[in-house]
C-alpha cells in the first residue's frame, strides 16, 4: 500500500498549481479549441488544434495545394497551339500536313479522285477525229455518254521540322472512256497526264473576318495528253496557289503563266485565262465545291460544281459533277459544252 505521506506530498503540490492555473487552463483552451472547430479550411484548422495542444506545427512540404486550391485561371487555360496552328486543325493543315507531327514523307490524296459511271454531253466534239475516221473509211461514231475518272495524288519529299516549308511531287491523270461504244472496241476518247513539282508553305496570316492565308504553292506544272499529230496537246505552266479559310470554307485562287504551247493548241489561253478560283464547303460531312476559270477579255471561261455526299461504304462517297464552258479536257479546250456525270468519289480538293 502507497504511504499517505508520500501521496500527500505529491497532490498538495499538483493542487496548488491547479488552483493558481486551473481557471486560465479552463477558460482558454476550451476557448482556443471552439474557434479552431470554426475554420472551414482543413490544413489551417489541424494547425490551430496543433497550436491549442501545445504540439509543435509540422515542417511544410512541397506537396502539390489541394486541387480546390488551384486558380481557375491557371486550370482552364488551354496549351498554347504549337507552330502558329490553331488549336482545332483546319481544312488546309489537314489536307497539306502543317501539323508538326504529320508524316514528314507523307503521300496523300490531291486533286478529287472519282468515277463517273455515266457522264453526259449536250454538244459532242467529233472535230478532232474527223481526220482520223477518213483514214480508216469510218464514219464517226462515238457516244455522248461515257464514263470519266480521275486518279491524283501527291508526295512531300522534303520538309522542316515544323512543317511549315515543304517540297511537293505530284501526278493528275483524268480520262474520258467510251465504255458504252462497243460498235468502235470501247475506246478511251482523251486521257491528259499532268505531273508537278513545286514548293509549299503555310504563311499563317490573319486576314480579318476569321479568314486565315494558309497555303502558298508556287511550282512547275506540265498537262499533255500523250498524243501525236492532229490529237497532239500539252502545254506548260508556272503556277502558284493561295489558300485561305474560315472554319469549313475554304477558298483556292491559282494564277499562272503559261508558255510552250502554240504549236499543239495555239490560243489555249484565250479559253483556260490565266488563273482559276475555287471555292469549297463543307456541311455535315457533304462537301460542295464550285471552280470558275476563263479569260474575261476573250469572253470565254468554264464552271465546274460539284457535290460529295457523306461516306457510304468505306471511303466511297456519292458524287455529281457538272461543267459548263470550254476545256472540260485538252482535246476540248476550244470546244463548249454542258456536261453532267454521276458516280462515286473518294476525296475533294481538300
């Protein structure tokens, strides 16, 4: 059993401290604890429990602040587009490889690839083979209805790491094919090759009205139709190309100087001018497209409009062409008419 001596010596001490400190003791901490319950913070309000109890506050930590910390500021802004390109890739990037991480040795779609399974003709141009079907003792004889297609397609073959320069070859091949004329073996009436070199960049000019300057080609062009004698037709141009945009309309403006051209199909630029404009819309995945061409001094000039519906099966879309001057192909580059076709396409011009 605890001697009471010692258990006396020991309390009375405790007790007199008690009685000296006890109301400080009692009304303060009480206190100090009723207004750290207050603080609706959690890392303040565990700070004042620590200072109230008399432990000692915890060193700080590099520790990320809560989320609910973090400044709206700060969490919504969007990373700055890289290269000068917009957040939301455009029709023009898309199509030419502006992105910085786009294939550096891309080969891509270029001009509309399609099939016209029927492509009719008001005024069919016979004048060109009148030579050739006396020679064979034939009367003339081809279809207003044939089929046409076009293959195009283009390879960068050098860029810089930002892909706002790059070196571009590209090929074109659009032919008209007698399909339906079995009476002359279904022969293709013109086809016309037409290869390119040139260099692409994207100037990335605002231009006001939410039109952006996109695209600037300027390169060698070379259109023939791989023919000899009285069917010989080709010409050469120097070419350049401006591409501007505003969200899903796109506009191309194509100025060129044309030269080795007088002995196949003299005066070829009183009919094709010397530029074209095309303009493209694109609505709920439909694509219209409307060129215009000519020379105003002449009088003379064609329109082509065209229209793409949305994928059918594959890449497969619908498609309608329809075109209206002269220079629907080389062989009728003097030669006016009114054409409509219906078929299937794969791309347009963007």
């Amino acid at each position: 059993m605890t001697n009471p001596t010692y258990r006396l010596h020991v309390v009375l001490p405790i007790v007199a401290l008690l009685s000296v400190a006890g109301p400080a003791v009692a009304q303060t901490v009480p206190a100090a604890i009723a207004e750290c319950a207050a603080i609706a913070t959690d890392v303040e309000r565990l700070a004042c429990y620590d200072k109230a109890s008399g432990r000692a506050a915890a060193p700080s930590t590099p520790d990320k602040a809560p989320a609910s910390e973090t400044p709206p500021a700060l969490a919504e802004k969007p990373a700055p587009a890289a290269s000068g390109l917009r957040a939301t890739p455009s029709l023009i990037d898309a199509a030419w490889g502006f992105e910085p991480g786009s294939n550096r040795y891309a080969i891509d779609l270029y001009n509309q690839n399609y099939l016209l399974f029927a492509r009719y003709t008001d005024n069919l141009n016979t004048a060109p083979y009148a030579p050739l079907f006396a020679a064979a003792g034939q009367p003339e004889n081809l279809d207003d209805t044939e089929a046409k297609f076009q293959l195009s397609f283009k390879m960068r073959l050098w860029t810089t790491d930002d892909r706002r320069w790059g070196v571009w070859a590209a090929y074109t091949q659009q032919s008209q094919w007698q399909v339906y004329n079995g009476d002359t073996s279904r022969p293709f009436r013109e086809t016309n090759y037409m290869p390119e070199l040139f260099v692409s960049y994207r100037p990335g000019i605002d231009l006001g009205g939410g039109f952006q300057w996109n695209l600037l080609n300027v390169g060698y062009n070379h259109q023939s139709n791989g023919r000899t004698d009285v069917l010989s037709r080709s010409w050469d141009r120097i070419i350049a190309t401006f591409g501007f945009e505003r969200e899903n309309v796109a506009i191309l403006a194509k100025a060129w100087y044309a030269f080795n051209y007088k002995e196949d199909n003299p005066g070829i630029t009183d009919y094709y001018g010397y530029g074209s404009l095309t303009g493209i819309y694109k609505w709920r995945n439909h694509s219209f497209s409307l060129m215009a061409r000519g020379n105003i001094s002449k009088g003379k000039g064609a329109a082509e409009l065209t229209w793409m519906s949305p994928r059918l099966l594959g890449p497969l879309r619908a498609y309608v062409q329809g075109f209206a001057g002269y220079g629907e192909s080389l062989i009728d580059y003097n030669w006016n008419q009114n054409t409509i076709g219906f078929g299937v396409a794969i791309n347009d011009a963007l």
